[in-house]
C-alpha cells in the first residue's frame, strides 16, 4: 500500500512538455506544462524532430518545477508515471527514458499510461476533486460514462466501466481519417490563421453567422468499404473499424475539402493570405497575435466561413456521441481532449444533456489540453493494484486503448 499516495507523472507524446503531481489520484498538488507551440507555430504544425530536441530542453526543468510547485521531495514520492503511447515516437521516448531513469535511481515503481486513458481520468480527477470539497475524504463509487476523446489526434467514443481495482475500456466509435482538432488546425491553417486553430475557430466563430454556409455530414452508411483497410488515420490503433457500429463513425477530411472549396470558389485565398502575413509573417505582425488582431484582419464572409465550419463539427459530435448514449442507455457522458475546450462545443453539449437529463462533464481548460496530472490521475488506480511496467517498457506509437 502506497505510502501518501504521491504521484509523479510525465508526459511528453506530442508538443507539451508536462509534469504533476497528484495525490491519491484526486488531489492535484502542482501541474507544470512547457508548451513548444512557438517552435512549430511557424511550421503550421508540430515537426516531430523539433518536439524531441524540445522535450530533452524542458523535461528537467518542468519536473522540478512539479516538485517545487507541490512542495515534494523525489524521496516523498510513490510511483512514477509516464505516457507511453500513442504519439510521436521520439517524442515518447524522452519522458519514458527520463522516468524510467528517475525511477531506477530512486527505487520507486514505473507505471505505463495511455495518453487516451489520460485524458478521460483528467475529467474524473476534476470529478474528484469537486466530491472532495463537497464530502471530505470519505471515497464515492466511480461510474460508467460514455467519453469522448476529441483532440488533435483523437476522436474515440469509449464507454469506460469501473472495475474491480482499475478502469476498462469499450471502443465505441471514433474516426476513419482526420481527428476532429486535425480538420480545425487544418481550416484555420488555410485561412491564414495560427497554430494551433482550434482556439482561432473558437473566438473567431463567435462573431459570424453558423448557418451562412450549411456544411452537412453524411452518415457513413457502410462499414463495408472498409472492411480490411487500414484506417487513414495518424491515431492510434485500434478495433477494425468493421467490427464498430458505422453510426458511431467520424469523418472530419471531408469538411476540411469543403472548406478548401468554399475558399477558392469564393476567392477568398488573397484575404486568407494578407491575414497571415499581418498576423503571423509580414513586417509589421505583432510579436503575439491577438482576438482583435485576428478580427481586424477578417472579413465577414471568413467569419461566417469559421462560424458554420464550427457549427456542423459540434454538431456531428454532437449528434454521434448522443445517439452512442442512447444505443447504450449511458447517463454520464464525458468530454475531453483539446478540442473539449471549444465554447461552442461545451454549451451545446450541456444543453443536450439537460434536455435529456443527463450528466455531461468536462475537465477544467488546463485539463482539456495535454498536462501530466491527467497521467498521474489514471495511474493512482495501477498503483494500488500493483500494475508495473516492465524494465523493457519503450514507445508505442499507435498504442490502443479498449481493443
Ligand atoms: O489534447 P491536445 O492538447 O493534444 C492532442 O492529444 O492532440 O489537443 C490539441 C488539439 C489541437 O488540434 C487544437 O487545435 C485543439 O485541440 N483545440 C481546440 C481548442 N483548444 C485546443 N479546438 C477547438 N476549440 C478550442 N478552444
Ligand atoms: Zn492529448
């Protein structure tokens, strides 16, 4: 049994340096992210070369930072924690050789997170957290939920089930190509925006019209056309897509073309350039863009362009996750990941929820993002029932999350 039931957890998959530490899995003591947006905000994306040489710079200083931060020493602690997949192999690598080193050195056990299990226990920790204030100590029974996953290189549907000492996943959906945070970076890339464009689309699409432009999803019919095929998709692997229910199916390449479409058949390519240059490039672009930035350089057919792209995502999340609730009879519903930090997203998913009096919850927005005390969260549970990497443990890329 865990001494004070202290965790330090590492996370290091894509371009976020992070580091926490929490306790006992519902107390978070400190969070620290060293975020490497400025070094791939140029690029229009993350280059996994530049992440690793990132990661190798941050990850002392941001553990340290984590110590401090939560007033622990390295003798204090119970368990190491890492991510170890999926996402950029190189990038993985640095924090599990770090931890595993870490670990070594000070005799304490080594345990292996997926970063999709990471991101639903980042909204059961903030769960945690808010019955701690409420009932003190005294411990409430976990519950099934139907999660979520929607970032950059996610968008999972789980339904995640409470076990006997740890927490088991059941894939339910997910996408065929893009992650839904996938298309928004991609849109905001192509109308001159920046990295990462999810938050661009989010304070942009406030001040256009979402039903200027009706982009519509169709329901993937058949599971047939890709029975056998790999799916095009950079996240992880997983069930034969054959083998899910094809209404719980995502496809989020097909409005990014729309888009692309829309942009040229309205030749809204110049704007979408100058935008770019006077924000980001040209001489005379702030050091950091703002919201006011960025709307002074818009035009009102752009913005109802970002209004109704923002629209019809939310909406087929929306509609998918829901109707997956439904098939499932889940009354809890999680949302997390990057894209769970979208305004738009949150308020029509709560309203959903209270329509069909359920339970809808969120992390907090430093959880929504990438951050290790979602890591060391899902780890307390491996803790307590001895669930240890191996010495041999390395990256897994494409590591999955509920076969
Ligand atoms: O979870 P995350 O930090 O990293 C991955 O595991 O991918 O998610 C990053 C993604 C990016 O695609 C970013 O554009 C998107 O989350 N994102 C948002 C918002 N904030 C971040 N998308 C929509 N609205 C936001 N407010
Ligand atoms: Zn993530």
């Amino acid at each position: 049994m865990p001494g004070h039931g202290l965790i330090l957890a590492i996370e290091s998959s894509c371009d976020e340096t992070a580091a926490a530490i929490v306790q006992r899995g519902s107390q978070t003591l400190s969070s620290a992210v060293a975020s490497q947006i400025a070094t791939h905000a140029r690029y229009g994306g993350v280059v996994p070369e530049l992440a690793s040489r990132e990661h190798l710079r941050a990850i002392v200083p941001v553990v340290r930072a984590a110590l401090e931060q939560a007033h622990v020493a390295l003798s204090d602690l119970d368990a190491i924690a890492v991510t170890s997949g999926p996402g950029l192999a190189g990038a993985l690598l640095v924090g599990i050789t770090y931890a595993k080193a870490l670990a070594y050195a000070q005799n304490l056990p080594l345990i292996a997170v997926n970063h999709l299990e990471g991101h639903i226990h980042a909204v059961l920790l903030n769960e945690r957290e808010q019955q701690k204030a409420l009932h003190g100590d005294e411990p409430q029974p976990d519950q099934q939920a139907l999660a979520l996953v929607v970032s950059g290189g996610h968008t999972h549907l789980y339904l995640a089930r409470p076990t006997s000492g740890a927490w088991n996943y059941t894939l339910i959906g997910r996408t065929v190509d893009d992650a839904a945070g996938e298309a928004y970076d991609k849109v905001a890339k192509l109308l001159g925006l920046g990295y990462p464009g999810g938050p661009w689309i989010d304070a942009l699409a406030l001040h256009g019209n979402p039903r200027a432009v009706p982009f519509a999803f169709s329901q993937i019919k058949t599971k047939l056309h890709l029975g056998g095929k790999p799916p095009r998709t950079k996240a992880a692997r997983t069930a034969p897509i054959a083998n899910l229910d094809p209404r719980f199916l995502f496809s989020f390449s097909g409005i990014k073309t729309a888009v692309l479409r829309y942009v040229e058949l309205h030749n809204l390519r110049p704007e979408a350039e100058a935008r770019r240059e006077a924000l980001f490039t040209g001489p005379d672009a702030p050091a950091k863009p703002t919201l006011e930035d960025a709307l002074a350089t818009a035009d009102p057919q752009t913005l109802d362009l970002i209004a109704s792209f923002q629209y019809a995502v939310v909406g087929d999340l929306l509609r998918k996750t829901f109707a997956a609730q439904e098939a499932l009879g889940a009354t809890r519903i999680l949302v997390t990941g990057g894209v769970a930090a979208n305004r738009e997203l949150r308020a029509r998913f709560a309203t959903e929820a209270a329509r069909r009096n359920l339970h809808v919850a969120f992390p907090t927005i430093s959880l929504s993002t990438d951050n290790a005390a979602m890591i060391a969260a899902a780890a307390w549970p491996r803790l307590l029932s001895g669930e240890f990497a191996p010495d041999s443990l390395s990256a897994d890329p494409s590591l999955a999350l509920g076969l």
